[in-house]
C-alpha cells in the first residue's frame, strides 16, 4: 500500500511532466527502487515551486527546479542557457520572434508574382517559363512535406523552424545571384538602348497605324532564353517550397503541443493572421523596387515606358537577407515551453511528442543499428499514414478543403486580371483594389477565427459545423458576383466584339476604314474626343503620334484625335465587388483555424503532424498546382481575338468576352465551393458516427470488465 501510495504522489506532483517522461520514471521505479526515493525527493520539491507559483495570480509559466535543469525546458545552446534567456520560455515570446520570420518567409513566397515582367524582359523568359517559375515552389513543397511533417515531429521543432528559414534565406540569394553573373545586364549600351517588351510591341506605333498596306513588322527581338538564369532562379524557388515545408505543419504541432488545448486555436490565428500580411507587404515593396532601375542609375526612361526593368533583384536580397537574421533566435527557444498543469487536462491528453528512451540511445548506438532503427522509423510512417487514411472524416475533410482551394487559387491567380477586364480600369488601379480587399478581409477573417476558436473551445464537431456554414455564406456571396459586372464596351472594331459600334445617328464615318490595312491581332484600344471607343488606332483612321495623342484620325466625326485609354463606361459595379469580396474573404479565412483544429483532433495526437503534411500535400497538389491552369484554361475560352507572332502562332489573348468571363468564372468557382460545403458535411456525420461508435465500445469494454470481476469478488 505504501509503494502505490507513493507513485501515486508522484503522479500528482508531476503533473507539468508530459505522459511519456512520467510513464518512463514509472518503468524505471519498478526496476530499481532507488528511482523511487529519487522521484519522491523531486516531488518535494515541486511541490514547494507549485505552493509558490501558485500565489501568482494568472501565471501561465511554471519553472521548478526539474525546468531549470532539464535543457529541453531551458532556453539557450549547447552549455550557454543563462538565466536572463529564461524569461522567454513562453508561448507570448515564441510567437514575438517567429512574427519576423512567418512574415519574412511569405513575403518572399509572393515577391515572385509581382517581378514575372521584369524577369522577362532581362532574361527573354517565355510566359511558359515564368510558369515553371512559379510552380517551382510547389515542386520543392510536395516533395519533402510528407517526410518532413512526420521525422521532425518529435524533433527540436524551434531550430527546424530556424533551419526551415535559413533555407529560405539561401533562395532569395539564389534566386538575386543571376543579377550579378550577367555580366552584360548594366552596360552602358542596355542603359542607352534598353530592350522593348518581348511580348506586345506598344513601342513601335507604326504597327497600331492606318497605312495602306500593313507590311510594317516588328523587328526581331528574341534572344534566346537564359537557360543559366533559369535555373538558378528555378533552384531558389524550389528551396522556398522545402522551408515551406517545414512551417506548414510544424508550427501548429509546436503550439498544440505547449499551449492549453482550447488556446491553441487563439495563437494558430494570431501567427496565420501575421503570415497572411505576407503578400500585402511584398506588392507594396515591389511597387517602391519596380520603381527602381535594375541597374540603380539614372536613365533617359521612366518606369511608365514598356523598355522599363525594375529591381527586382533587390527584393529577393533584402528578404533573403531579412531571413538569414530573423531565424538566429528561434535558435535559442526550447524543445518544450514550460508550463502548470491545468485541472481540466488530463494526463491521458499529454501530448506524446517528446524523445522515448531508445531514441535517445540511438544517438550513441553503432551505425547498424541506428540503420535498423530508421527502417523502423519508415514503417511507422506508413503504420500512421494508414491510421489516417481509415478516417472517413479525415479524408472528406481533406477533399473539402481541396476542391475549395482549386477555386480559391483559380480566383485570385485572375483577380487582377478579371478586375482589369470587367471593370476596364489600368493595372494600378485595380492591384490598389485587391491591396485594400487583402489588407480588409484576410489577415482580420484569419484572426477572428483563431479567437473564435478559443473561445468557443471548438472540438473536431464544432470546427466541422463552423466550416460547412461557412462554405455555405461564401458560395452565396460568390453567386452575387454574376451580377456585378459592367456591360461590354461598345467599340468600333472587328466583327467579333459583341457590342460592335455602328454607323449611325452621324457619329461615325462609313468606309473611311477600307483605306487602312488593319491588322485586327493589334489591340491598343483608344478614345476619341466625343467618347467613341476605337479597337486600335488603325480603326479610327488615325495616321500619327504626338507624345501620349494619336492625330490625324479621318475616321472620328467632329474631332481628329485620340487617347489610347478606355471611355469612361459610368459603371461603378466595382465598389460591389469589394464588398461581396472582403465578405467572401473574410469568411472564408475565418474557417482556416478551424480547419487545423478539425485536423489535429480528428487525426489525434500521435498522427497529427503526418495529417497536417497530408493534407498541405494533397491541397498543393490539386489545390495550388492546378488551380490558375484549370481557370486559365476556363478564361481562354472567353477569348475573342489572339494575337499571333510572325510564324503564325497563337500568342496572348487580346480581347474577352467579359460577360462570357464572368458567367464562367463565377459558376465554377460556386460549384466548387458548393462541394467543399458537401464533403465537409460528409465528414461531420462520419466524425459523428464515429464518435458513436467509440462510446458504444467503451461501453461494452466496461460492461465487459464488470463482469470479469463479478467472480471474484
């Protein structure tokens, strides 16, 4: 009686140890007796640190004796944990310093979207090889993420973090290094005479004029590809997406594991909400580095001008270089914070995460048998990885989420485009839109949803229920879109524009255009005096250039000349669009939370970091990956007119149907929402069943033990 008196003790006065380190003491003082005077004697003191703590009011960090002892509690490395450095051992300055790195690392993710034109102008990329660019990232993600999430799981999650950031850093080095290799980038002859577009030449005006026989072509610019620059810059983004890999799934199995578990919600928000300013910070930087000649000298061109090349390079160095700092201090931060016992956990609900006994052998066994032990460790793997994929409610989850993400990708790929399009306002403008929309709705949706969290206390069911309603108000709002958009500019053109301009009420001249050899692959709509959109300059018969006015246009009744713009349509459906968006948004991100809760509770303390990885892959797989192809594919079906190169093949749209485009655009991505809805519905009755099953079979286990006893007693 006095032995399980004593271990009883023990169990009370350790209750700030995880499940596994008090279950391994146990083993232990069953084998000797002396670990159990040693394990009383730790309890006494404990318990006098609890006594003290406890007279604190609201004190969330808890340091006895055993934290200052045990270097897995303990700040610092190696030999160097001085005391000063234990004042951080919380989850408040955990998330202080990883703010910087979180922010940095998607900041740097986006910073490529934003410099694709400048890349292409320096290098001769093609549209296809920007592309390539750009899933690069995804490339490096999808192939480390699933090992990643599972072998460092029970690692120093703090320095992997670290390490997963200096990763990033090293790319935006990488991918700024081909500025400095071309030798031949700031010549004195590039800054005289810098290279046009290799897309559209707007340059030469000659091309856009009516002439009598349209034999002008533009001359041969193509140089052939960089193919050195290509794949420097191809080797920096694939890293981004392996450091991507490691935050993704790391960070919420770190916070779970050291906070309460009605908290973890509250602070997954708070460090999402930081991440997601990410790409708002990276286009306003990119607007102040595009402003910048590449060179960082003095030119006879301005940045309006098609020849212009921004330094883009600056901002993969300042961000690499941001990297390479801010990950030194997640360094320092311990394997596990220190923290009191609340009454409402039990020790059944201790996460088991930290190093068993053999794994700590390992470190000193011969290389055969850490050989063998690692074999075990790849059949763990894929012992959880089927653990997981029997949860019906997992893998609906998982699908939900998915088939919402390919609309959501889709989207906002085009946003820029379609706000351009519909809305006919110039690029500026509408990145202003989607900066205010992004800046409203993401990082506050995203925030409001960890809090929700928190304070709801949202189990596996409750987080299933949010998601399914949100999907719901989101699908809906989404369908609102179909009837915000502006009607199709009338224009004097081509026979393909659906609202073609005709020759009456005297404000257009018939046949003048018959002179002029058009080439209705020139698309450079322009504006004449009495408010007459013309498809190009050759369609008002217009025949020369002053500075930003084309003149001598036969072609416009009562005027002579043009500006190369959109007439003012009147339309101000926009304001409508930011509204139904920063909703869509807001509650859009407002389910992310909830979705990790979902994942981690469903999952299970054992398997949740593998279900994280999981899923990151399975939605950057299907999700981001083939997301903007499947609705680029959606959008050149609304194409009415391609442009084309000299050999006669397809270049760029230059024309859409926009209401084409926007009946297109919208029901799919409502549809796919609508599935999302459906699948997470399907797992919440799954979870549910499940649940019911499990309490049948605890039932029947007890009922079970009872009668076990009966006899004997």
């Amino acid at each position: 009686m006095s032995e399980e008196f004593g271990t009883d003790d023990a169990k009370k006065q350790h209750g700030s140890l995880t499940n596994e380190e008090f279950h391994q003491s146990y083993d232990c003082e069953t084998q000797n007796s002396n670990h159990l005077e040693t394990l009383l004697s730790e309890s006494d003191t404990l318990n006098n640190t609890d006594n003290i703590v406890a007279n604190k009011p609201d004190s969330n960090v808890v340091k006895p004796d055993f934290f200052d002892t045990d270097p897995d509690y303990l700040c610092g490395i190696g030999n160097f944990r001085p005391k000063q450095l234990q004042h951080f051992t919380n989850i408040y300055f955990f998330i202080i310093f990883y703010a910087g790195p979180a922010l940095v690392t998607s900041t740097l993710t986006s910073y490529i979207i934003s410099q694709v034109t400048a890349l292409e102008r320096q290098f001769g990329f093609s549209s296809a090889n920007s592309g390539f660019l750009l899933a690069c990232n995804d490339i490096g993600f999808l192939s480390t993420v699933l090992l990643v999430s599972h072998c460092f799981r029970n690692k120093h999650i703090p320095r992997v973090l670290a390490a997963g950031t200096f990763v990033f850093g090293i790319s935006g080095l990488i991918c700024a290094s081909p500025f400095f290799l071309d030798s031949s980038a700031i010549t004195d002859q590039h800054l005289e005479h810098p290279p046009t577009d290799k897309g559209r030449n707007y340059t030469n005006d000659a091309l856009y004029m009516c002439t009598e026989k349209q034999d002008i072509k533009p001359p041969n610019e193509s140089s052939p590809t960089n193919l050195w620059a290509l794949s420097l810059i191809a080797i920096g983004m694939m890293l981004q997406g392996m450091g991507k890999s490691v935050r993704t799934p790391l960070i919420a199995v770190y916070v779970d594991n050291n906070v309460k578990r009605t908290k973890t919600g509250k602070y997954m928000g708070i460090i999402t909400a930081i991440g997601i300013f990410g790409p708002a910070v990276s286009f306003s930087i990119a607007t102040v580095f595009s402003r910048m000649h590449f060179s960082l000298r003095d030119v006879n061109i301005t940045p309006e001008d098609p020849r212009w090349i921004g330094a883009w390079w600056l901002g993969f160095l300042s961000f690499g270089g941001a990297s390479l700092i801010l990950c030194i201090p997640l360094i320092f931060f311990p394997k596990r914070l220190p923290r009191k016992q609340n009454n409402d956990v039990k020790m059944t609900e201790m996460v088991e995460t930290t190093e068993t006994t053999e794994t700590k052998k390992d470190k000193t066994l011969k290389p055969e048998v850490n050989k063998a032990n690692f074999m075990k460790y790849i059949k763990d793997f894929f012992r959880s990885l089927r653990r997981i994929c029997r949860k019906k409610s997992y893998l609906f989850l998982v699908c939900g989420v998915t088939s919402n993400i390919v609309g959501v990708s889709g989207v906002s790929s085009f946003a820029a485009k379609y706000i351009e399009t519909q809305y006919h306002l110039p690029a500026w403008k509408s990145n202003a839109v989607l900066g205010v929309i992004n800046l409203l709705a993401l990082s506050s949706g995203t925030l409001s949803g960890g809090i929700l969290t928190s304070k709801a206390k949202f189990s596996a069911r409750g987080s299933l229920w949010f998601m399914t309603l949100c999907y719901i108000f989101v699908a809906l709002m989404g369908m609102l879109n179909l009837i915000t958009g502006c009607d199709s500019v009338a224009m004097v053109g081509p026979s393909v524009i659906p609202n073609r301009a005709t020759f009456e009420n005297g404000t257009l001249i018939p046949h003048c255009k018959e002179s002029c050899s058009c080439d209705d692959t020139k698309y450079l709509p322009i504006c004449s005096e009495n408010g007459i959109n013309y498809y190009s300059p050759c369609y008002a018969g217009c025949h020369s250039k002053n500075e930003s006015t084309y003149s001598d246009c036969r072609c416009i009744f009562n005027s002579t000349y043009a500006t190369p713009t959109i007439c003012e349509t009147g339309c101000s459906n926009i304001i409508y669009y930011a509204i139904i968006a920063v909703l869509k948004f807001f509650f859009g991100t407002m389910k992310i939370v909830p979705y990790y809760i979902g994942i981690i509770r469903i999952a299970g303390d054992k398997d949740k970091s593998l279900a994280l990885g999981l899923s990151s892959f399975s939605i950057s797989l299907i999700g981001w990956m083939s997301g903007p192809v499947f609705f680029g594919l959606i959008i050149d079906t609304t194409c009415l007119m391609w442009s084309s190169s000299d050999g006669g093949s397809r270049g760029s749209c230059v024309l859409y149907d926009t209401d084409k485009m926007r009946t297109a655009i919208f029901l799919t991505e409502g549809g796919l929402t609508c599935l999302a809805s459906f699948f997470c519905m399907l797992a919440l009755i799954c979870h549910i069943r499940s649940q019911k099953q499990t309490k049948k079979e605890e039932i029947a286990n007890e009922k079970l033990e009872v009668e076990n006893e009966a006899p004997q007693m």
